[in-house]
C-alpha cells in the first residue's frame, strides 16, 4: 500500500513511546496486517485495521530515527485520528519548524526530515520558503546537503527549483545532487 504525503501524519517526539498506539490497537482489537523489518536504510512498518477501510501505520525511519503515525482511509478529525491526537507525544508543526530554523546543525537536521514525515500538512506553510532557502544556504556542508536530499518532499513549493538553482554557481561538492534534485523536479513537473 502506497502512504501518501496527503494522510494524516503525526511525528512522535524523540523517545516518546508508542506504547499508546499499540495498546490502543490491542483495546480496540484491530489485527495486525504488515510488520515490515528495518532493512539497510530502510524503515520499519508496522500496521493495523482500524476499520472498514481504515489503516494506522507506524513507521520507524532510519538512519533519522523518527517513528511517525499515518492513517489512511479516514478523514482529518475522525475517531482514530482524535484519539491518537490524545493518546501519542507527538511534536507540533510549530516546533518542527523551529527546529529546522534553529541554529545548531543537528537540530536543523532533525526539523527537515521531520518535515517531509509532515508531507502536504506544510506545503502551504508560509515558513516553508524561508526554512529550506536559509537551509540551502546554510555555512554547514552537512545541512546544506540534507536540504537537497529532502527537496523531493518540498516539490509543491513553486519557488524550490529556483532556489536549488541558485545554489548551481556556489557549490562544487554538491554540485552533483544538485543536478540530480533538478532533474528530479523536471521530470516530476512533466508527469
């Protein structure tokens, strides 16, 4: 099954259990129908039937260790959806922007993934435009790097083309994923 970007998403907050979400699929009885091993830069997948077409996964990604929550097959604000908003320590948007807007690398690192978890929930997010240029273009090899890598995420941002674009003069090292983002964003924009 395909999880789209447009699903209800959460991202649990580092070290935060998911103990909530598999008492509560014990409590409500949904089967288990997936549990997909880590594999070599791979996540983990476990899944459950909520209901007639409802499905909760939770997804451990690797190397960034971020577990997210996703249902497919309800609508925002349905029951599943309201009691995994109660029950998991899940971050906001507001602090996962802050943190790819904070000054310290490794935090930046942590707010980008964590932003392509959310998918469609910040395409429209004003803060977006300004957190992936000021990561474009951030002193650090690392972030900038990482900037590039999540951009596929960000395609619904009209201005992402141009601002990979104008990193092409500036960055020799990157030069290569920087081509290859492009490129990406072309065939995607011709799909």
């Amino acid at each position: 099954m395909t999880i789209a970007s447009s699903h209800w998403r959460r991202v649990l907050r580092a070290g935060a259990p998911a103990t909530p979400l598999h008492d509560l699929a014990a409590a409500e009885g949904w089967p288990r129908i997936a549990d997909e091993p880590r594999r070599h830069h791979d996540s983990r997948r476990l899944s459950w039937s909520a209901g007639a077409a409802v499905q909760v996964h939770l997804l451990e990604f690797y190397p960034h260790a971020l577990r997210t929550v996703v249902i497919t097959g309800e609508e925002p604000g349905g029951p599943v959806a309201t009691a995994l908003d109660t029950l998991l320590d899940h971050r906001t948007v507001d602090e996962i922007f802050a943190d790819a807007t904070a000054a310290e690398p490794r935090r930046i690192l942590a707010g980008l993934y964590a932003l392509t978890e959310l998918g469609a929930a910040t395409a429209g997010d004003p803060r977006l435009p300004t957190t992936l240029t000021r990561a474009l273009e951030h002193p650090e090899f690392v972030v900038r790097a990482a900037a590039l890598r999540t951009a596929p995420a960000f395609q619904a941002w009209p201005g992402l083309r141009d601002a990979i674009e104008a990193r092409r003069p500036l960055e020799t090292e990157l030069a290569e994923l920087i081509e290859e983002m492009l490129s990406f964003l072309d065939e995607e924009a011709e799909g």
